[in-house]
C-alpha cells in the first residue's frame, strides 16, 4: 500500500470537489446515494467507527481504515480530519487498486 499515492489521488478528488470531510457531510453523502468509498482515520473514536461501519453497510458502501487524523488533518491543512468520503466511482476505483 502506498499511502502517499492514495493521499495524492485524494488531493485530485478535492480539487474536482469529490470529496465530503467529516461524520455529518459523509453521512448525507451515503444518503443520498453519492458516496462510492468511505475512509476512516486508523485513530477515530471505536464509538464512531462503529456508527460509519452502520451506516456504510445501510448505504452498500465500502469503508477503509487508512492514516491517521492528524496525518490527513496535516494534508489537507485542516484541523484533525478522522473521516473522509470519495463521491466519485473512478477516485474510488483507484484508491482501491493501491490497497492491494
């Protein structure tokens, strides 16, 4: 797995606005059917994880554990980001293809 390929097609999925930070954004995005993959930080809450891997599973979306909060807190130059949510099959499709 190459973190720092996957961290560089998120950054593209951001600039093409693909991409939903947090529990709330990623939640109306499963929701509404625009979600393709769901990535939580390796360091989020157990309380939390379980309630993404609920609502992943209604919605028939895939999740991932990858980094850390403070890693994609770091990349995105945000404050500690512990969720995030690719709403586009093909930056799905190739976050995936690195996994293995």
């Amino acid at each position: 797995m190459d973190e720092e390929k996957i961290l560089n097609l998120l950054h593209i999925a951001r600039k093409a606005g693909k991409l939903q930070f947090g529990y709330g954004a990623c939640e109306r995005s499963c929701s509404n059917g625009n979600s393709k993959l769901v990535i939580c930080a390796s360091d989020l809450a157990e309380n939390t994880r379980k309630n993404l891997k609920i609502m992943a599973d209604a919605y028939n979306t895939k999740i991932i554990e990858l980094g850390s909060k403070k890693l994609f807190g770091k990349s995105f130059k945000m404050r500690d980001v512990g969720i995030i949510c690719v709403e586009d099959s093909n930056f799905a499709r190739g976050i995936n293809r690195l996994l293995v």
